[in-house]
C-alpha cells in the first residue's frame, strides 16, 4: 500500500504548527525517559516547556535537533515532524536540521576564539565580505541584548566574558544562522535578573517571527513569556495549552498545583 | 602485630628508599657521562666528521643523521597520529571498537624496537629492494612513535569537555568541521608533546635503524632518500666495540653526552610545547 506508506512520512498536523511530536518517547538503554509525547509546537509564539527536575524537558529538546545522537544507548519511539518532514527519517539531513534548529543549552558554552569568531561559528563555509561579517556580528549582539557589552571589544577571547555574557553571545551565536525554531534550555539559569529580563523580552520578540521552545523552573517567567504551556512530569506530557488556559483553569488538578507554584508529588 | 602507625613508618620509608635509589641511579649515569663525556665535547668534536672509523676527529655527520632521521619521522608520524587519534575519539562510537583501537596502540607499543628494525629489513630493504637508506629508518621510527603520540593526543582529545562538540554540532557543523575546527585545536598540545616525547625516545634507538637506515663509517650528508646516513646510537655502538682504543672510548663519552643532551633538548621542548599550546580553558 504506497498510499498509506507515504502518508506515513509526512505528519497529518495542520499548516500552523512547526513541529509535531506523535507518541513520541526517548529511552537511553532499558531506561524510559519520555514516552507517548503527543505535542505541536505552533509556528508563532513562546511555548514553554515546564515540569519537575529529571522530568526529561532537556531531553526532549536536545532529541529535536538530534544532539543526543551519539549519546550510547539512545533510542527514540514514535514520530517527530519538522515542517512535516520526519526528524528521525534515514534521509534527514542531521546537519541541515540543526543548522535550521537553534539551541541554547542550559550551561553557556563559548568557543576560545574572539567574540566576533564565536557569532560567526555556524557560519564558517559561507562566503562573506568583511562587511556582511560585521553586520551580521552586529545584528546577531544586538538581537541578544549584548552588543552595548562588547562592541567595543569583539575581537577579545569570548571566555574573558561573564557567565551570564557568555550565555547571551550562545544566544547570538545562534541567531546568526536565522534559525527557523529557537530550543532554549533555561537560557536564563545562569544569567543576573536584569539580563534575564532582557533575554526574556528578546524570547518575546522572536516569538513574533519564530517558534520559541523554552524551558523554565521560574514560574514568574513562564508566566510573564509563554504563548502556550507543555507540561511535562516523569516522562509524560501531562497538559499543553495556550498560557492563560493553563494559568488560570488548566484541567487537570496537578497542572494546577505545579503551575501554582504548590507542591507537586507527580 | 605491627601498629597502623609503624605500618605508615615502614610504607613512607619504602617509597622514600624506591625514589631515592632511582635517583641515584640516575645521578650516577648522567654524573658519568656529563663527566667523562664533557672532556670530549669541543666544538671541533661537534662541528668536525669523523675520520679512523670515530676513533679522530668529531660527530657532525652523526649528529645530522640523527637528527635528519628523528626529524622526518616526526613529520610522517604527525599527520598519522592526528587522523588515527581524531578516528578513534570523535568517529569510533562503539565501546568495542574503541577497546580493540587501544589495544592496538598499546600493543604496537610493547613490540620490541629490534622487531621493528626486522620487519624493516625484510619489507623494505629485502621486498621492495630500497636498499639502506635514511628515509626507510625515518619511516620505521614513525611508526615506533605512533602510539605515544596517539595516546597523548588521545587523551587530550578526551579531556576535551562535550559540550563543546554538542555546541558545534548545534551549530550546524558535521563532525568533520568540528574535529577541525573544535577538537584539533583544542588537543594540539597533546600531539605536540606525545610527538617529542617519542622524538626524545627515537632519537636513542640503535635496533630499529641499524640494519635499514644507518652506515658505520663513510656517510655524509644523503643526495637522495635512498641512502644510508651516520647516527649517533649507533656511532656509539662502533666506538664501544672498539673500546680498547683510549681515543675511541672518549670520543664514545663524547657522543653520548651529545645525545643524551639532543634527548633532554626534546624533553624540554615537549614541557614547553604543552605549556604554551595548552588551551587557556585548561590551563
Ligand atoms: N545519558 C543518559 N543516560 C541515562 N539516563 C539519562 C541520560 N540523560 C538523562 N537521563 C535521565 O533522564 C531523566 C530526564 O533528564 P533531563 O535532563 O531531561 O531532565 P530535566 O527535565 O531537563 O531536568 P532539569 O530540570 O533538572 O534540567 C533523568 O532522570 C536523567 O537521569
Ligand atoms: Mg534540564
């Protein structure tokens, strides 16, 4: 049956929706770390990913852009869908995917290069005239809130900056390749609260144009970004919704004791 | 019963008496050879080829093949440590494949440099016909230093964090940017340092070039690959065979100094190498 193989390729998720998880779940060796995922991420907007510790968040971003394919062990159930394409098809182009997926990690990690070097990384095999170079280094400061911080030295080594510096060049570093969807895995764990405030208001921003997946343990910001809600506890999406639903009367009673910020024994 | 403490006693003063033998023994040879070899050292005995089979005149020939041969060694040997080190820590996933790899390395380690100096023989010299030439004992050497370079640079490639490589590749970089854009820059003091340490090691070895490399007397500076040169080891060994001679004896303290000073050069050069190329993120 040709027909129902091909349909088998492409997610049946409507044209609003830039990634879509079918029964999607992550095991490394005989261990269960996410199971029967059933989410999309819509193509606009901030979702928040939210959820306890070892809820397996950081998992399930680090599996859309298959960083975690050579981690021993691994093996991925169901189905992801990258503007319909299935992420972990034989014929995906691993590379290609990860260049259009832009993720920030949890710890900032710079490269001992400049700080000019460090945003223009993902961009080292295309051709640029040295202007095009400083106009995208420019764009891409700018855009993470860093440009004021370090225009003036972009050709020091990028690990003479502050944690928190260090974690909003990551940010510009992958802003400069115009990623199609943002991963951010609590982008802000690490960083002073006037900057988290700017990185939040940049998550805003590029909501507008972007996917946003972001994790968070603060609340307060889930709150003061999210578009829509994931949660996710012991492996399992428990609830998704659009922010306000979710804040205000979310279905289930432990969504509501985890979002208001009670205990929660999931 | 021996108390705990007396226990202490007797394992510090064991460990003490251990270092201080080995030191020693260390200071007794070096003391010999810096002394009696420094009376022979000028920089005629330096500068000057050696006439009478070594028993007049000086080391410069030897001095040249030496280096000549450990110098080219080192430059096969690099790119080959490189590519196997960066195959065996960013490609070979399978903790298998990896053990195999190792044991490898640590096997072509343990072989013995007379059995290098063999299969010289009989592959080049005997095979293929090259007949003794500088450039076959310069292969063979390299391939005595492949696993201590390997191993260093192994294991910097390993102390290498993988955040760096996950951000890279998050970055949109195949694996073959990230070895040469990440993890090569970052383990170059290991293949600095493994690379003189085996330098250091091959400039010393007799065995493996004397039957395919090295002539005792008559070689000069090599026109062409295929040509023998004059070594310092085994300079040192025709001069020990002749050793009733007084002249050959001192001028074999001679040449030993120098090479024991050529091999505390590449030492030093490896501790040096290491402190400089060492990334800032791990100094
Ligand atoms: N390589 C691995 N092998 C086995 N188990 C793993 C591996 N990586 C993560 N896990 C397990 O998967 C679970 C989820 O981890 P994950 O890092 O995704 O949690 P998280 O929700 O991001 O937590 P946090 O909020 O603390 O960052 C944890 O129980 C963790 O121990
Ligand atoms: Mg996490």
């Amino acid at each position: 049956m040709p027909q129902s193989q091909h349909l088998k390729l492409v997610s049946s998720a409507p044209h609003h929706v830039a990634i879509s998880l079918e029964n999607f779940g992550v095991w490394f060796g005989d261990s269960c770390i996410l199971s029967g995922v059933n989410a999309h991420l819509p193509k606009r907007g901030v979702t928040v990913l939210v959820g306890p510790s070892g809820a397996g968040k950081s998992t399930l971003l680090r599996a859309l852009n298959r960083i975690s394919d050579d981690m021993a062990g691994l093996s991925i159930q169901g189905r992801a869908y990258f503007e319909g394409c299935e992420i972990y098809a034989k014929d995906c182009d691993v590379t290609k995917l990860r260049a259009r997926i832009g993720m920030v990690f949890q710890k900032p990690c710079v490269f001992p290069r400049s700080i000019a070097q460090n945003v223009l990384f993902g961009l080292r095999g295309v051709k640029l005239s040295q202007a095009q170079k400083h106009d995208i280094v420019e764009q891409a400061l700018r855009g993470a809130a860093l440009w004021n911080d370090v225009h003036a030295r972009l050709g020091e080594r990028a690990d003479t900056l502050s944690m928190g510096q260090q974690q909003r060049l990551c940010i510009a570093r992958a802003l400069a390749l115009k990623p199609d969807v943002l991963l951010m895995d609590e982008p802000t764990a690490s960083v002073d609260p006037v900057s988290a405030r700017t990185i939040e208001a940049l998550m805003r921003d590029l909501g507008r144009t972007i996917p946003v997946l972001t994790v968070t343990h603060n609340l307060a910001q889930a709150k003061r970004i999210a578009d829509h809600v994931l949660f996710l506890c012991e492996g399992q999406l428990v609830e998704a919704g659009d922010a306000a639903h979710m804040f205000s009367n979310a279905a289930l009673p432990k969504t509501q004791t985890y979002l208001c910020d009670e205990f929660c024994e999931c | 019963m021996i108390s705990r403490a007396a226990k202490e006693h007797i394992f510090a003063a064991a460990t003490r008496a251990a270092l201080g033998l080995s030191v020693c023994i260390l200071a007794f040879l070096l003391g010999a050879i810096i002394v009696r070899g420094a009376q022979a050292i000028s920089l005629d005995f330096l500068f000057m080829p050696s006439r009478d089979f070594g028993s007049r005149g000086g080391i410069s020939y030897q001095i040249f093949g030496s280096l000549l041969i450990v110098l080219t060694a080192g430059l096969i040997a690099a790119p080959l440590a490189l590519g196997a080190s960066v195959y065996r820590s960013e490609y070979i996933k399978n903790t298998a494949a990896q053990r195999l790899f190792d044991l490898a390395l640590y096997g072509l380690n343990g072989v013995p440099s007379i059995i290098f100096g063999l299969f010289g023989l009989i592959l080049f010299v005997n095979i293929f016909g090259t007949g003794l030439s500088w450039f076959v004992g310069a292969v063979i050497l390299a391939i005595m230093m492949l696993p201590t370079a390997c191993m260093a640079t192994i294991s910097a490639m390993r102390g290498i964090d993988t955040p760096y490589r996950e951000n890279a590749y998050a970055l949109g970089l195949t694996r073959e940017q990230t070895a040469l854009r990440i993890i090569i820059p970052q383990s170059l003091h290991g293949l600095v340092t493994g690379l003189l340490i085996g330098l250091a090691r091959a400039i010393g070895e007799t065995a493996p070039i004397m039957f395919i490399a090295t002539a005792f007397s008559g070689a000069g500076v090599p026109s062409s690959l295929a040509e023998p040169v004059a070594t310092l080891p085994t300079h040192i060994l025709a001069l020990a065979q002749q050793a009733a001679d007084p002249a050959a004896l001192q001028n074999a303290w001679g040449a030993s100094f120098t090479l024991i000073a050529l091999v505390a050069m590449f030492s030093l050069a490896a501790f040096f190498a290491r402190a400089r190329l060492l990334p800032l993120s791990q100094r």
